[in-house]
C-alpha cells in the first residue's frame, strides 16, 4: 500500500510539472495594480525620458529628468514631479533647440502645470489622473493589450503588458508600448514605445523609488509666480 501511495504522488508531482503556469490576464493585472497602489501610502523617486522620433523628414529628439513625489491622500494621491527637458527638432535642413524647466503639482482636485522656456513662464490648472488608471488608458479602446512574462527591475517583480496601438491612434510614428509595472506599490517603472519597425523610439525609466517614506503636505500646494496668470483649462476636454 505505502509503495502505491508513492507511485500516486510521484505521478501527481509530475503532472503539475507538466502543467505549465496560466498566464495572468490583463484583467487580474488591472486589479492587482490598483490593489498594490491602494496600498501605498507615498513614493518617491527619480524619472529619465528619452524620446526620438523619425516621420517624413521630421526628426525629433528630447531627454527630460524629473523627480516624483506623491502622497496618498484619503482615495487620491497628491503628485510633484520637476525637472528640465532639453529637445531638438529638425525638418527642412533646419533646426531648432529648446530647453525647458517643468512642474506639475496635483493636489487631488486639480492638477497645476508650469514651463518656463526662453525666459517666459506658463502656467495651466487642468482635471487631474487618478493614480488608479492603468498607463494604457489614455490611448482609447482600440488597443490592443497582452500580458507578458513577469520581469524583475531593480530586483522588484514586475508585471509587463505590451499594448499595440490602434491605426491613427494618438502616438504618431509608433507601433506598440511595453509598460512595466511593479506588483508591490503598481508604480510604472519602465515604459518603452517601438516603431513598426521595431526600433525603440522612446524609453521612461524610473529609477531610485523610496516607498511610504514621509513626505510634507506642502511639496504639493501650487502657488504660481508672481506675475504668471493660471489658464484654466479643467473643463477642457483633453485628447
């Protein structure tokens, strides 16, 4: 009798080897992030883009740093982020140069954005995103999503969801966004947009990430410069 146990649960052990492991889907992903960014409390950390962009003798090429703040704030986060951006652009055998100083403030009914180039500062008050909205929400429905295997970043799992963009969808000149999303606070921590041909024509990183660390309320209450009229534009349906 021991020894028919033994074949028993030797054969059951093989068999769930055999099984491979389901993927999850791009609904329990969804759920899990929102659950890992309920959760969490604050976050810091620093963000690096790089974006160059080829299209019918348009060249582009921009890199931004920013650092991120954010603080949960009862069903919403208060977000900071600021940083510089430096891009060029060519087109005609010409090219222009433009170099940028950027913040954005949201206090969790509105979101304040400043830009200061060439001397000028501009200032807007727009509808905030929730933290709660998945990365590959604003690029309409006609996406197309998969779920890729896990991925470790700075040794935090990580869930990856490839998106394929819909024909005329708002990201000109690109095929498909990987996102990554660490399981453990839902943060996205890597974006990486491919051409058609499969070409890297954009990468965000977000390195240094500091979680339920304290941060002070007022890192995220906006007061605009002297001189610099806020354009309202929270009623403006943004595309």
């Amino acid at each position: 009798m021991l020894g028919i146990k033994r074949t028993l649960a030797s054969t059951a052990l093989i068999v769930l080897v055999a099984v491979p492991c389901l993927a999850a889907t791009i609904e329990e992903v969804e759920k899990d992030l929102v659950a890992a960014i309920k959760k969490t409390k604050s976050m810091k950390g620093n963000m690096k883009s790089d974006i160059h962009v080829t299209f019918q003798g348009y060249e582009m090429s921009s890199v931004s740093e920013a650092t991120i703040e954010a603080l949960r704030d009862g069903e919403t986060f208060k977000m900071r982020t600021e940083g510089t951006a430096k891009s060029s652009q060519k087109m005609g055998g010409n090219e222009t140069k433009n170099e940028q100083k950027m913040m954005t403030i949201s206090d969790g009914e509105y979101s304040y954005s400043l830009v200061e180039s060439e001397g000028t500062k501009n200032a807007t008050k727009t509808k905030p995103i929730s933290a709660e909205e998945m990365p590959w929400s604003h690029y309409g429905k006609d996406v197309e999503l998969k779920v890729l295997p896990d991925e470790k970043i700075d040794d935090a799992d990580c869930y990856v969801v490839e998106m394929k963009m819909a024909p005329g969808g708002p990201a000109v000149g690109m095929d498909k966004i990987v996102f990554y999303c660490r399981k453990d606070c839902g943060m996205q921590v890597k974006t990486v947009g491919y051409t058609p041909e499969g070409k890297v024509m954009m990468t965000t990183v977000v390195t240094d990430l500091e979680l339920n660390k304290s941060i002070p309320p007022s890192r995220f209450v906006f007061e605009a410069p002297e001189g610099v009229t806020v354009v309202d534009m929270s009623e403006t349906q943004m595309p």
